[in-house]
C-alpha cells in the first residue's frame, strides 16, 4: 500500500484529472440531450449553451500555470 504522497495516484493527482476531464464530459451529455430534445421540438438554448460553458471550463485549466 502506497503512503500519502509516494504514489503515483496521489489525491492531488486524480483531483486534477477530474477537473480537467470532468466538465468537458458532463458538457457532451448536456449538449447531446439538448440535441435529442431538440429533434422534438423542444429546443433548450440555455442547455447548449451550459454545455459550452462546461467544455470551455475543460480546456480552461490548461491556462493555469505549473509550479
């Protein structure tokens, strides 16, 4: 068993591929079921757009500097 810190799954690390992967993942399936609801007519702008947003987030955190 790995101490805290040693591993190379350390919390901080699996916390950042989280952030980074998690946003642009919800936002495909936000976007997805905007475009399955739209087919019927019912079309959410505002799920299109929060789906932007959430990829946008994604690709955001590469921004962020490295120590």
């Amino acid at each position: 068993m790995a101490t805290s810190g040693t591993g190379p799954w350390t919390a901080l690390t699996v916390l950042k591929l989280v952030l980074r992967f998690g946003p642009p993942l919800v936002g495909l399936v936000v976007i997805g079921r905007a475009v399955i609801l739209s087919i019927g007519g019912d079309i959410e702008r505002w799920q299109f757009a929060l789906g932007a947003l959430l990829i946008l987030a994604g690709f955001a955190s590469k921004l962020v500097p490295r120590q």
